[in-house]
C-alpha cells in the first residue's frame, strides 16, 4: 500500500455511502440493501474509484456481487490481508 494514502475502515466505507446516498453514516446498517437504499451501479463505480485510491486492488465486480455493507466489508478485508501476506 503507499504510504501516502490512508487505509480503508468499515467506517470510511458507510461515510462515503451515506455521503453519494444524501442521508447520514448512522442511517445505514452493516445489514442493509445498499440496493434497496437507492444505490445504483454509477454511484458504486464512484465509491471502487475512491476507493481504490487508498492502494487497494479492489475492482467493481467485486462489489457487485454483494449488496450489503457487511459483505463488502468482508471483500475489502480480504483484500487487506493479501496485500500483507
């Protein structure tokens, strides 16, 4: 990872969430449809972008595939722990 950059947190995460979704961090759950809170695939493609600014190889697929915050917590962590290995 560069060390300019920060590390991603699950905390980060429902910030940057709540910040393209227009309502506050506390108002999304880690179980939550992020789907279902009317987020759609260009918001997601925003949020990998930013994302990946913090050094992590993360792609948009990934997400894609889960629609919780909880899950896509569960990929970024996979991620921080290949990257450490």
């Amino acid at each position: 990872m560069n060390a300019t950059t920060e590390t991603l947190t699950l905390e980060r995460m429902r910030a940057d969430v709540a910040r393209v979704l227009d309502c506050q961090a506390a108002d999304i759950g880690d179980d939550d449809n992020l789907i279902d809170l009317d987020l759609d695939s260009m918001r997601m493609l925003g949020l990998v972008l930013a994302w990946g600014n913090t050094g992590l190889p993360l792609e948009f697929s990934q997400l894609a595939e889960h629609t919780t915050l909880r899950q896509w917590w569960a990929v970024v962590q996979q991620l921080q722990a290949s990257q450490t290995a």
